[in-house]
C-alpha cells in the first residue's frame, strides 16, 4: 500500500510542469517546438497513468496475497 501512494506526486509534477512551459514560453516562438514539448509531456502522463493502474490493480495485490501466504 505504501508503494502505491507514491504515484500521484509524479503525476502533479508532470501537470506543474505542463503549466510552467505553458506559461513561460516566450510568445512568437517557434509554436512547432512547444507542441512537440506538449505533446510527449502528455504522452509520458497517459503511460504513467497506464502504468500505475497495472501496477494497482495487479501487482500490488498479487504481492499482498504472496506476502499473506507467508
């Protein structure tokens, strides 16, 4: 349970990053470069939810049977 809980500070980290690069982007750049940016930070957010609902809904309980079994 407590490795589980330790998901959600990288996903607010991922999302304040988002809005940082929104924010501060100089306007009149190069608009290509700061979707592209945009783009695989959100990428990187829909696999990490991906991943940490494998791990939830499989791993973690799967090792909270083996360790009950002990």
């Amino acid at each position: 349970s407590t490795f589980s809980q330790h998901h959600d500070p990288v996903a607010e980290k991922l999302n304040e990053l988002k809005n940082i690069i929104i924010k501060y982007y100089p306007s009149g750049g190069c608009n290509n470069q700061l979707n592209a940016v945009l783009f695989d930070i959100f990428s990187c957010e829909r696999e990490l939810q991906s991943h940490c609902k494998i791990e939830d809904y499989l791993f973690v309980p799967a090792v909270k049977n083996l360790v009950k079994g002990m």
